[in-house]
C-alpha cells in the first residue's frame, strides 16, 4: 500500500496530537492531584433518616462563621427546604440521596454534585454576597423532577 505524501503529514500530526492530549491528561490526573474523591462514604439508602448526620438534617455551625449543612433529596424534594446563613459564611454541604440519582446545583455558584443513593457527597462553598441563592436538581429524577428545588436566603 502506498500512501501519499500528505496523508503520511496528516497521520503524524493527527499521531501527534493524540500523545500530546494523552501527556496533558496524564499531567493533569497525576501530577497536579486531579482525581476522582476517594473518600467513599457509604450508608445505607433507606436508613437516611436513621443514620447520622442525616438524622439531624439541617444547617449546624462547626466554628466562627463556618456551618455545615446536611441535607437529604428525596422524590421531588430535599430536606430542609429553606435555610438562612449570614454573609460571608462558610458552608460545607453533606448530601445524600434516599432514593434515586439527583442533582444538587447552586447556579452562579461552584456548587455542583451528582448525588447518588447512599453515597455522602461533600462540598464547600463560601456565600460573598446577600441574597437568594436556588438549589435545583440537574439531574432527571422523575415526573416531577421540575418542581425540585430549595433556597438558601444569605442576609
């Protein structure tokens, strides 16, 4: 088989850039620490409200201005609904899903979680500015997965 001059230049450049992502990805997942978590923390789904922390579900200060926040998602819902944090407030979410695969969003934020069924997902967030911020899930659920929604009132 013979090939042509410029398909043996394409196939070393398309070559080329096939080790050159392969080296950006393998930098990126080793050397700079960009791995999935490892923290696997595992409870049973329908024990949720039996199991700590999801027993006490809400928002709790941990320290000066710094609150963690469990919460639960339910069918169409999550667990509190509605919670108030002051100003600059340092808020670790602590999620867990009851019963699907749900979505646990805070738009204009970098707050964005997949939560799966019994598995605890962790993630912090620091509210700068005063006002209303929606969580919504964004993840499909179910009929009436458009009507899933809580607020977070910073003030």
């Amino acid at each position: 088989m013979h090939l042509h001059r410029f398909e043996k230049i394409w196939l070393m450049v398309g070559g080329a850039t096939l080790v050159l992502f392969l080296v950006v990805l393998s930098v990126n997942a080793y050397a700079m620490g960009m791995m999935p978590p490892s923290h696997m923390k595992m409870i049973d789904p329908n024990k949720v409200d039996e199991t700590a922390p999801f027993d006490n579900p809400g928002l709790h200060e941990t320290g000066e201005n710094e609150y963690d926040l469990v919460m639960s998602s339910m069918v169409f819902a999550f667990q509190p609904n509605q919670v108030e944090v002051p100003v600059g407030a340092k808020v670790k979410f602590i999620v867990t899903s009851k019963d699907v695969v749900h979505g646990f969003q805070i738009p204009k934020t970098n707050v964005n979680i997949m939560v799966l069924p019994g598995h605890i997902s962790e993630v912090t967030h620091t509210f700068d500015e005063p006002g209303t911020y929606l969580i919504i899930c964004n993840e499909y659920c179910g009929s009436g997965h458009q009507i899933m929604a809580a607020t977070i009132i910073v003030k």
